[in-house]
C-alpha cells in the first residue's frame, strides 16, 4: 500500500507540473517540454516514480531488476535529498508559489524526498554497499551539469540560478557546480558510513 501511494504521487505530482508549466509557457511548446525535462528536480522524481513503480511490481514478482537494486535505490536516495536539500536551503525563498504550483512544488521538493529517504531508512537492504560505488553514483549529476552547460551555451536558458552562465559567466557558475559535487560526494559518504553501521549492528544482533 505504501510503495502504490508513493508511486501514484511522484507521478501525478510529475504530471501536473508538466501541465502547469505547458499552460503557462514563456516559450514555444518543443522548447518548454526540453526545459521541462532540464531541470534536476523533474529528473530525479522520475527516477523516483521509477523505483517505487519497480518495488511495487517487484512485490508481486521475485524477480528483481535495475531499479530495485539497493545500490540503484541509495544512489536515488542521495540524489532526491540533494533536491530536497538544495531546494529548501538556496531556491525555495526566490519565489512564491500559489495554488495547485504550491501544491505540486511541495510534493517533488519535500514530501517525496523525506517518503523515499523514509522508504530506504526502513526498507532497502544495506549490507554490501561499497565505497567504491561513489564514483559511480557521480556518473548523473556530472552528466547533468555537463548537458546543462553545454545545451544553455546553445539556447541561454540555466533551469538554476547557481549555474546561469548569462549573470554568474563560466568560473562562478563552474565553481558553484564543483561544491554541489562536493555535496554529492559527502553525502554519499555519510549514507554509505551509515549503512555499514546499521549492517554491522544487524549482524551483531542476529549473532
């Protein structure tokens, strides 16, 4: 029941802010759907919308698969808290949604983080997580920045203030992507430390 509720919110929540943004357009339709699916929030609660979409049809199934692997699951875990995280500490105060956008704006920026932290916490598996999958976990948001910077370089649009180009130019806006890195990777250290403490604990309990 849980893994069907989460699921059925990331993707409603993810709906109506296409829908939203669609209806109030600054640019053409092919140009706001591209910087619809620009910004990292959109991206990440996909993958969100993925996971517990595969859990809940895993739990009618043995079969397991990418999105339902605790390493795939914890790398997700540290992407959505930077969502939450970043957005409640440097954008939530640039802007003042009304309505249904304060509704949905919620919903990808806090309420989903804290259900899917709150999913991993309880849930997801942490004995043989490595600190070597760190570098792996970088692959996303290393590429997300890299296509960010590149695409605005054609089209002038920076989903973030902390990475536009046009107010901050390239050695601000690059060094501001150097300590979101820097939070990624420290994170990812604490969860993993964090998990091999739990691991141990459960071990020693069950011996």
């Amino acid at each position: 029941m849980f893994l069907a509720v989460c699921a059925i919110t990331v993707w409603l929540a993810i709906i109506i802010q296409f829908i939203l943004i669609i209806t109030n357009r600054a640019a053409p339709v092919p140009e706001t759907i591209i910087r619809f699916f620009s910004y990292y929030t959109i991206l990440t609660n996909i993958l969100v919308a993925c996971c517990f979409t595969a859990l809940l049809l895993k739990s009618r199934s043995a079969k397991a698969g990418f999105f339902t692997s605790s390493e795939v699951l914890t790398a997700t875990t540290v992407y959505i808290t930077i969502v939450g995280v970043v957005y409640n500490l440097i954008l939530r105060h640039l802007w003042d949604p009304q309505g249904l956008q304060l509704i949905v704006d919620e919903l990808l920026h806090t309420v989903i983080p804290l259900l899917f932290i709150l999913y991993w916490f309880i849930s997801v598996p942490k004995a043989g997580l490595q600190w070597k999958s760190i570098f792996t976990w970088l692959i996303y948001p290393l590429t997300y920045f890299i296509f960010i910077l590149f695409r605005g370089t054609l089209s002038g649009f920076y989903p973030y203030p902390f990475i536009d180009v046009n107010d901050l130019g390239y050695n601000k806006a690059l060094l501001n992507s150097v300590y979101i890195t820097i939070a990624f990777i420290l994170l990812s250290l604490f969860i993993v430390a964090f998990a091999k403490i739990i691991s141990r604990k459960a071990l020693k309990i069950k011996s």
